[in-house]
C-alpha cells in the first residue's frame, strides 16, 4: 500500500497537477487539476501508471465526488504539432487549472518543468504522481479522460487499436502505422513516419 503526502505546504490552498499522453504517437494531450481535502485518503491512490484500469476508473468517480475542486485540460494533437508536445503539456494544465471553481493559491506539478501559471506560486516535483495525493489524483483523471477519447477515435481508425494502446508508440502500433500510414489524428511533428509511406 502507497503512502502518499497529503500537501506540499499548508499555507495556501494548493492543486495537484499532471498530464496524460505527453509521448503518444497520436491524439491529443490531457491534463488534470486536483484540489483534495487535507484529509483525503484512498488505499489505491497512485501515480496512474501504477494502478490497473479498472481501479482507475473507480478511483476517476471518487476524486470527483470528493475533490474540492477539479478541472480537466486538453489540446489537441493539431496544436501539438503547432506549438510542440512541451508547450502543449503546459497549456492543458493551464486550462484544467482555468476550471477550478475554487481558485489554487499553489499549484504541485508534477516534472521538473512548467511555464508560470498567471503570478500562482507553483512547485515542480519529480515523480510527484507517485509523492503526493493531489498529483496523483491528477495523474488519474488525466490518464481516464484521455483513454476514453481514443477508445472513441478508435471507432474511427480501427486499425491502430487505440482501445488498447491509447496511441502510445507499441510495437503493435507502429506496424500498423508501417501498413496504413498515418491518419489525420497522429502527431506529424513527432517524425513517426516510415520512408516511404502514406499519409490519408
């Protein structure tokens, strides 16, 4: 069983965010904010990479019951290839912190990089989905939201198999990219395309 830190400081009200799909091959970015009560626990509370789907779909409903407030960011993978994956990290926090209905005085985010939200104080920390409850908590909707978009643009591009890979860079994936090219939802910037193929 985890043990996570409940905050970082206890002087400002404070938001745990993180992204999901900063690697993927295709789709968009999506990130999380999270404000918990100080006293918030759940014994399955993990950074999302560690906890099983299903677990992290039942963690999803009860952070957003027991959350003090939450907010989910996207970018799309137009914007991604506009203005990079980092920028497009930055910019989905950015818009998930945008619907906090209680505003964050300190945001913990997690990585080691981050573009200044408005003048909030913010905290950068490495492998902070796995340290702190909020950012983890992040880590799981950020994670569920973006699984549930590609399992939808799955329907549309059967041949990736996004329902199970989530546009990440599989071995599956890539052959599959080797077979039918790219499609208009990958990311063009990430100079995944093998010479010679086509695009559609």
């Amino acid at each position: 069983m985890v043990s996570l830190k409940a905050y970082y400081q206890t002087e400002f009200t404070e938001a745990g965010c993180d992204e999901a799909g900063r690697g993927c091959y295709a789709g968009p970015v999506f990130a999380a904010a999270v404000i918990l009560p100080k006293d918030f626990h759940h014994p399955l509370l993990n950074d999302s990479k560690q906890v099983k789907e299903q677990q992290r779909n039942e963690l999803r409903e009860v952070i957003k019951e027991n959350a003090i407030a939450f907010g989910v960011g996207m970018i799309t993978h137009t914007e991604i290839d506009k203005i990079n994956i980092l920028k497009a990290s930055f910019k989905a926090m950015h818009l998930a912190i945008d619907q906090l209905k209680i505003k964050a005085q300190f945001l913990l985010i997690d990585g080691n990089r981050f573009t200044q939200y408005k003048k909030i104080k913010h905290q950068c920390i490495i492998k902070g989905d796995a340290t702190y409850a909020s950012i983890a908590a992040a880590s799981i909707l950020a994670k569920t939201y973006r699984d549930d978009w590609m399992k939808n643009l799955h329907k549309e591009f059967p041949q990736y198999n996004w329902q199970k890979n989530k546009g990440y860079g599989t071995a599956e994936h890539r052959k599959a990219i080797e077979e039918f090219g790219l499609c208009k939802y990958h990311r063009k910037s990430f100079n995944i395309l093998p010479n010679e193929i086509k695009l559609f």
